[in-house]
C-alpha cells in the first residue's frame, strides 16, 4: 500500500510534535529481517503513549458509565438556598452523571449486588456543585476512619486475591451499624435491572441556606422515572456472563434512541433548631429521616440526553468531590461526609493528575475557574503572564468574604468522640424497619440471599455474629436466617 492511500481527508498521520509519519506498517530495521533501531521515534513514541494509557483505576467505583444531562428546577427554593441555579422555577442547568458499582474493579460485570454510586455534577453559573450520592439513602458506616477498613474487606484478600466472605461478614458482624445498609444490599433493590430503573440519593446531609442567612439541613432524592426494576440473584448471574456490560450498554442505547432516562429530584428539609433534639443523629449516614417527620418535597427534574463521545476521557477522567459547593450550599456535620471533603479531592489529585479540573468534562461551564495554582503535571499555561498571589495590585482576582455557608456552633474539649447521642439512636431499629415493610416473597429473598453468602464463611462465631445482627432489628428475620445459614452450613 502506498503512502498516498494513507491520506485521508483530514491530512496525514503525524507523531505527537506533528512531523508526519511516514510508515506506520514497518518498524525501522537495520537491513530486512535486522534488529528495530532506537532512531525509529515513530514507533517508540507509539508504545511510550501506549504504555501510559491508563491512569490508576479508582480503588472505589472504578466501574463506571456516563451521561450529560439537564436538572431543570420546577419549584421555588429560595426560601431555603440562595444557590442561583436553584433561584428560578424553570431555570436549567447543564449536568453531568456518573453511576458506578463501589467494589468492583474496572473490568468486573455490571449486574452484581452492590450499591451504585450516584455522582452528579452541576455545571452552575457560579461554578460546579458536585452532588456524590448513591443508589441507597443509607451506608455501612458512619465515620471515615472506618472506610478503608471497609472497602479492604470488600476488596481482594491480600493472601488469596479473592474477595472473602470471612472478611465481609467478619467486619459486618463487629460493625453493627452497618445492619440497616446490609439489609438494603440483599433485598431486592441490591441489583437494579438497569441504572434508568434505580433511584438516586445524596445519601448525606447537607446544609442549605437562604439569603437571610438561615440555615436548613437537606436531604437529595432521585426518583426513577422510569420506574423501579431489579433482578434476582439467578437472573443477575446469567447476565453477567452474557453481557458483562449490560448496564452500561442499556444506558448509552436509551439514549441513542431518544428514550431519555429521568427523575424526579426530592429533597426533605429540616429547620436547623430540629437537629438537636431529633430522636436519632440526622447526620448519621447509617440511617433515613422518615417521610412522616419530613415529608419530600418535589423541586426539579434531571434528564440524561447526551452520550460521551470518548468514555475515558470524559468518565474514568471525570472528577467529583463533595467538597465542591456553590454559594447557599455546604456541609454538615456527617462524619463520613467530613472525611469524603478531603478524601474525594485528594484521590483525583493522585490519579488524574493536580491538573485534572482543567479536563473538559471537569472545567465549569459558565463561569471560569479563577485561581493562584500554576504548573504541575499537565498544566495548560491558561494563566498566561498573570500574577500568581493574593492580594495583588495587578487586577487579580480577589476574595469575596461572603462564606458559601453558614457557621457552625461547636463547643467542648477536642478528642476521639463519637457523635452525640440522640434518645432513639440504635443501629437496629431502621433495619427492622424495613425488613418489615417487606412483602412475604422479598423477605424469602432477602433471606435466601444473605444465607447464600454468610454460609460460606470459614468459623461458626463470624455466622453467628452477622446473623445475631439481624436478629436484634427483627426477631422474624433473625429466627429464618439462622435456620437458613444453619441448613446451608450443614450441608
């Protein structure tokens, strides 16, 4: 083939500097059938890139699928945020979404039982609001210094490169808050049919505060429009061998076709005097605010209408931090929201790069990002000549002094506290709960689902543990899984 056939429309192939390549067939050798030469920068400059193609997989939600979308507010809010993309019913705003399981690795099938992550952007007017949320409104635990803890039980043992259920059930057992999340993840909602027909929660709490200076305490919820759809333990594992990328694939397709997936966006408000004598910890992530105290609220609507054309630029590239706030929006006191704040941000700063806001799929939209931080790996000289400190007399940008959120009272010695106690905080009483809204049959799977899994642990004492757990939220539910893993154990 001659190196005319190679040109195309769009001119030659070049290397990175731009040089066009003139063989991309052949190696350059001395002589036929000699050694490659080292003078051949074509090629090394080819296996070089392609060597560093792939940045380090996240150690959490490394299994992800993407889509841009719109979040349309449709009530007034106003009266609880000053956040301006929530300012006007009506008001649209450009979004970005990435759902991923927690556990699995980047290669690892969609349909297995695991919570999915939620991570919504918002490209607002006065910068990104990064909503980091999952497919439960609850979690395993409540403080982050238990989270690597966590997600090393969940991951591959170091000795058998197998996740163990010694190591899931050993820590669940000792961890009895994490009972109420469990017992989400073995009904029936633990494997959504597709990521269109699963709900969405900012799972934390977060502060909203209004132009008056009051402050709110909020919960976010995601309702499917599409509907609820799940899929059994059985129908799950058939489907991760005949299509490991089942989800993400229903995604993309349903978009293609038009049939654009959306929900309807809640939040549950809660005037900030209330926390302090509410019956249980409402910063607590191990547990929901019933609708009866706090009724959802209907504010907007999210559609996902927009594939990404490239999946690694644009979602294993795309950043979330819960740390990014818009004015009227902050933190509350959640423990494990405190450790995600630093947690989130750092990861991307070690994976992606210092860089890695500059991204497209990352940079605000409607607004630029006006900062001192210059050079480090991929930096793009967008500052050009301009000074890099604060304050400066050069027409710099300045601060504001206007606080994104509101203040905090705290008081009392520092130390290695656990949060406040609440009258009816207990790490079972949710989890009974719902085991009890459950109908006959998504109990019988609930059951079946969780015996399968601890029955396969190594000692009698982790089995009993994980089910004494269950059994202290509900005598019922405790009573049929012990005989169930007991059946199982015996065989």
């Amino acid at each position: 083939m001659t190196q005319e056939a190679h040109v195309t429309s769009q001119g030659p192939l070049t290397t990175e500097a731009g040089a066009p390549v003139a063989d991309n067939q052949n190696s350059e050798t001395a002589g036929v059938g000699g050694p490659v030469l080292v003078q051949d920068q074509a090629l090394l400059e080819k296996l070089a890139h392609f060597n560093r193609e792939r940045i380090p997989e996240r150690v959490v939600h490394a299994r992800g699928a993407g889509a841009y979308g719109t979040f349309t507010l449709t009530r007034d809010v106003s009266q609880w945020t000053r956040a301006k993309f929530l300012s006007e019913v009506g008001k649209q705003t450009e979004t970005f979404l990435r759902f991923s399981t927690v556990a699995g690795n980047l290669g690892s099938a969609d349909a297995v039982r695991d919570p999915r992550g939620f991570a919504l952007k918002f490209y607002t007017e006065e910068g990104n609001y990064d909503l980091v949320g999952n497919n439960t409104p609850v979690f395993f635990i409540k403080d982050a210094i238990k989270f690597p803890d966590f997600i090393h039980t969940q991951k591959r043992d170091p000795y058998t490169g197998s996740q163990e259920a010694d190591n899931v059930w050993d820590f669940w057992g000792l961890s009895p808050e994490s009972t109420h999340q469990v017992t989400w993840l073995f009904g029936d909602r633990g494997i959504p049919a597709t990521l269109r027909h699963m709900n969405g929660y900012g799972s934390h709490t977060y502060q909203w505060n209004n132009a008056q200076g009051e402050v709110f305490w909020v919960k976010y919820h995601f309702k499917t429009d599409q509907g609820i759809k799940n899929l059994t333990t059985d129908e799950a594992n058939q489907l991760s061998g005949m299509d490991p990328d089942s989800h993400q694939r229903d995604l993309r397709e349903a978009i293609e076709r038009g049939e654009f997936p959306s929900w309807t966006v809640q939040v549950q408000i809660m005037p900030a005097a209330d926390a302090a004598t509410y019956r249980f910890n409402p910063f607590d992530l191990t547990k929901v605010w019933p609708h009866a105290d706090y009724p959802p609220i209907d504010i907007g609507k999210l559609e996902l209408n927009r594939n990404p054309q490239n999946i690694f630029a644009e979602v294993e590239q795309s950043i979330f931090s819960p740390a990014h706030f818009v004015p009227g929006i902050g933190p509350s006191p959640d423990k494990m929201l405190q450790g995600r704040l630093f947690a989130y941000g750092d990861a991307h700063r070690y994976r992606v790069g210092i860089n890695a806001d500059h991204l497209p799929v990352n940079r605000p939209h409607a607004t630029e990002a006006r900062t001192n931080s210059r050079d480090g790996y991929l930096y793009d000289g967008r500052h050009n000549g301009a000074k890099n400190y604060e304050p400066n007399s050069f027409g710099g940008p300045a601060q504001t002094g206007v606080p994104l959120w509101q203040p905090v009272q705290v008081a009392g010695a520092t130390g290695n506290h656990e949060a406040p106690s609440h009258a009816e905080d207990d790490d079972f009483v949710q989890a009974g709960n719902l085991y009890r809204l459950m109908s006959e049959d998504e109990k019988g799977r609930l059951i079946e689902n969780l015996a399968g899994f601890i029955s396969k642990v190594s000692r009698d004492d982790i089995a009993e543990r994980a089910v004494n757990n269950f059994r202290q939220a509900d005598g019922d539910f405790g009573k049929r899984l012990d005989a169930a893993v007991q059946e199982l154990r015996s065989k």
